[in-house]
C-alpha cells in the first residue's frame, strides 16, 4: 500500500485490529513510507512560526512517533530535545533515523496523559496526534502539557480547517472515522484515531480552561479558504503563571 516499501494490506489490517499501542509497533518500520507521517510542508511552516516568537531553551515532541519533528524542535531551541511516545516500535525507528541535531537529544516511553517530568520544557509541540484522544480526554491532556511546561512556555499545535463538503477529502475523512468507529463498536481493544473528533472552538475553549492563553499564527503556505480565512494555524499557547 501507498509505495512498493510501504505496508501491505493485509500489514494494515492487522495493525487496523490491534490496541493503538501494539498497531503502532508493528507499523514503526514501514510508517515512514505512508501518508500519516507528517509532510515536511507542515513541519516546515510550523518551524518558520516557532522561528520568529523563539528561539526556546528545552523542547519536547509529544507523541514524536518516528521523530519526524525533531528537526523543528532543533532549529528554534537552544537546550535539550526530548520525543516521547507509548509506542517503543516508533520509537526505536526514531533514534535510528534521527539526524544529528546541534542540541542533545533524548527519547522516552511514556503515555501522554502520564508524562514523567517535572517543568522542564520552554516548548512543546505537537503534530497529528489530537486524533488520538477522545474529546473527553482533552482535559487530561493539556493537564499534562500544562505541568511538563515552565512558566511562560508554550504548546504549538497545528491545526487545519475542515475541507469543503464538496471536496474529496471531506469525505475520505468522514468516511475513515466511520469505519474506525464501527471498528470500536464491535472490536476490542479500541483504537482511537478520528480525523474529525474535535473542533477548533472546543479545543481553544479547553486549552483556556487548562491555564493556556493561546495566540494564533496564520500558516500562509497553505492558503486560504473561500471565506478568507487561513486554511491552516499554529496555535501558540502559552502557560499562564
């Protein structure tokens, strides 16, 4: 699937079938070589954003998966790079193939909503991995961001608006997060991955209630949507005392 080194289908079955854990495992060596890595064009904008309000002194890369954000953590800070994820598959990939950075640069097992560390981070980012959390968990989650950041730090989050109804995205979307909870419906353990399970209002809503005052950032390379708004923001939410 995807590339002749991608994963197969029947690969993507299995991983489809297991825990979120276990499916990230067995598709760590292949899931460079399909479209849930995150395109360099998004790391690229976010890097130019988090360029121009840094540079910061400690990063973390919240569920870094195969490390695809280290280099955007390497460019803007000038201390320690840390990625974490539950999975060690991604995370072995992670430390394989990660380029040398110019900071020390560590990798740590661990569940977002049990990070182990104290404030010791001036940034933390992270990409795609909202999906992953029920709305209900969001609390849970920017709890979590909120203790592992110094005072005056801050969460960068990417986000996109939602494609047109008439677009072919939309409905691949949709029709993804459909199976996927047809999938938790009647096969367990659950795997929780929804392109759509959050709206933008929710999340700002909560990133308040968490002790964040976030700060949007139009990212232009993206363009813009027929209403004139940004397709695509990074949201800069920085820890209140």
């Amino acid at each position: 699937m995807f590339s002749p080194e991608g994963p197969t289908l029947r690969e993507l079955a299995v991983q489809a079938l297991s825990s979120v854990e276990h499916g990230y495992d067995l598709l760590a060596p292949k899931f460079d070589r399909t479209p849930f890595r995150t395109p360099a064009s998004v790391l690229d904008a976010v890097g130019s954003v988090l360029e121009r309000t840094g540079p910061y002194g400690d990063g973390l890369d919240l569920c870094c998966g195969t490390g695809a954000g280290l280099d955007v953590l390497a460019r803007v800070c000038r201390g320690t790079v840390t990625g974490v994820d539950f999975s060690a598959g991604m995370l072995d990939v992670a430390r394989r193939c990660a380029p040398r950075a110019a900071v020390r640069t560590a990798w740590v097992r661990a569940d977002a909503l049990a990070l182990p560390f104290t404030a010791a981070f001036d940034l933390v980012v992270s990409f795609s991995a909202l999906g992953h959390f029920l709305p209900a968990e969001l609390p849970a989650l920017f709890g979590q961001v909120h203790s592992v950041l110094r005072p005056g730090g801050v969460f960068a989050l990417p986000v996109f608006g939602p494609p047109p109804p008439c677009s072919r995205a939309f409905w691949t979307l949709l029709g993804f997060d459909a199976v996927m909870r047809v999938r938790n419906a009647v096969w367990r353990p659950p795997f929780v991955m929804y392109y759509r399970a959050h709206r933008f209002g929710d999340v700002l809503r909560e990133l308040a209630h968490g002790g964040f005052q976030a700060e949007l950032y139009p990212m232009p390379e993206f363009g813009r949507r027929a209403d004139g708004s940004p397709r695509a923001r990074l949201i800069a939410a920085r820890r209140l005392p």
